[in-house]
C-alpha cells in the first residue's frame, strides 16, 4: 500500500526534487524530494517483484483526487530512474488534466484550488492528442510531446464531443494505438478518468495490465472507494495511492485490496 506521508525534515531534504519540463514550451512541473521518494518506494517494490506491468492504469474513485499529478510524478520517477521509455497515455476526455498540471495555478485555498485549475485549462491553446490520432487529424508523431528526460514524452487527450467519448474508449483505433505505443516504449501510464462518474473508464481500465486507485487523504468516502475497487475488479489492482496523506496507510485500505 502506497500513501504520501511527511517525513523528518533532515529526510526529506535529502531527497532530490525531480521536475517535468516539456521541451520548446513553457511547461513544468516539479515533484518534492519527499513524494518523489514515496513513488520510488512504491515502484521499486514493484521492480523487484516483477509486479509492474507495460500497461499501468491510474484512476480514482472521485474526480479530483489528483490522479493526472501522481501519474505524472511516476512518470517521471520511472523515466529518471530506470532510463526506460515511458509514454504518460492521457483518456480523460470528459476532464483532461495533463497539461494543466504542467502550468499549475498559483496557490489558493482548498476551496477555490479546482476553479482555479479549471482556469488555467481554459488557457492552455488547443492542442491536438489521442482524440485526433483515433479520428486521423493527427499523427502520433504530431502528438507526442517530448520531454527533458529523454524517454519520457506525454501524449494528452485532444478535444472530443460528449457523444464521441464512449466510441473512441471503445474503439478499434485505439487499440491499435496501444499496440503502436507497446511498441515505441517499455512502460505506457495511463491517467484516466475517475471510476464512478463514467462508465467509460471500465472500458479504459480493461486496456490496461492492472491498475492503481488514487485516493485524496481525509477526503474521499470509504463507501466510494470500495465502490470504485469493486468496478474495477477485472484487471489486478497494484494498489492505493493515498494523495497527501499525513499519516500511516489506514488499515482499512489494507483490507480492501484484493490479496492474491
């Protein structure tokens, strides 16, 4: 079980921040040392187990658990680490968070803080991504966006219609864009959209070798997240990520994880 914990200061300090950058844009994001350090745990368990699959799925139970940041600082952690190929798959049509996350707003209250993510997306230019690759407006080629880290590169979601998200979470193209990324890169992440509020992310997760749930500390209900776990119960669940938790994984999330 994964969870962000704040650490002794003189340990936290030393661990190195890791930062995003995408290259030729004014685009970034920086990781603290101390949840860079809490990932590393988390993947290298995973390594040395031989329990990481090519294909690993980030979802949530709830919209706004912070699942495009935590697939983003895995990412990166990944590609720092290891020096593998690593494609971050955007499909959250219906929220995409990928490129907000790299312009983050400034620091406002709990309260205001998804507006103002809102805001910033509102501003980023239109972008072509997976959307325009499944209808052929776009190559993979034109998409991809690379990184300062030299096998990481992101590929967003592009911009679909409300009646458009189901078919192309169901679609032929897309399978056939897996298969060209499988191909191109050793680990694809995919940030996807929160399990109970569409049913295309059943369709999204199933795409995947198995899944994380990510879990806002304090926030999220106890009776969604068994409800988000139980929907996904058709792939392997890697695990919970408790996002910005304060203390020791509770042990109810240990009891709701599937034990092989």
């Amino acid at each position: 079980m994964f969870g962000f914990r704040k650490k002794p200061t003189s340990v936290a300090e030393s661990e190195l921040p890791l930062t995003i950058e995408v290259v030729g844009e004014n685009l970034r994001r920086s990781f603290a040392g101390s949840q860079v350090d809490q990932i590393r745990r988390m993947l290298t368990d995973l390594l040395v187990e031989q329990r990481l699959p090519s294909r690993v799925g980030f979802t949530s139970a709830l919209r706004g658990e912070g699942v495009s940041y935590i697939t983003l600082a895995s990412a990166a952690t990944l590609a720092h680490d290891t020096g593998k190929r690593v494609c971050v798959l955007e499909l959250n049509w219906l929220h995409p968070g990928l490129l907000s996350n790299l312009n983050p707003p400034p620091p406002v209250s709990k309260r205001d803080r998804r507006q103002a993510a809102e805001s910033v997306s509102r501003s980023l230019p239109p972008r072509p991504g997976v959307a325009e690759v499944l209808r052929g407006q776009a190559s993979l080629a034109e998409t991809l966006l690379p990184t300062n880290y030299a096998g990481l590169f992101l590929l967003p979601a592009g911009s679909t219609t409300a009646d458009q998200r189901p078919l192309l979470a169901r679609s032929p193209e897309l399978r056939m864009l897996l298969e060209t990324l499988d191909a191109q890169f050793d680990y694809i992440l995919f940030d996807i959209p929160a399990v109970l509020e569409t049913s295309d992310t059943l369709a999204l997760v199933a795409l995947t070798s198995a899944c994380a749930l990510v879990v806002r500390h304090g926030v999220t209900p106890i009776t969604e997240v068994k409800r988000a776990l139980n929907d996904i119960k058709h792939v392997p669940i890697l695990g919970v990520i408790l996002n910005q938790a304060q203390i020791a994984t509770p042990r109810w999330i240990h009891r709701l994880i599937p034990q092989e």
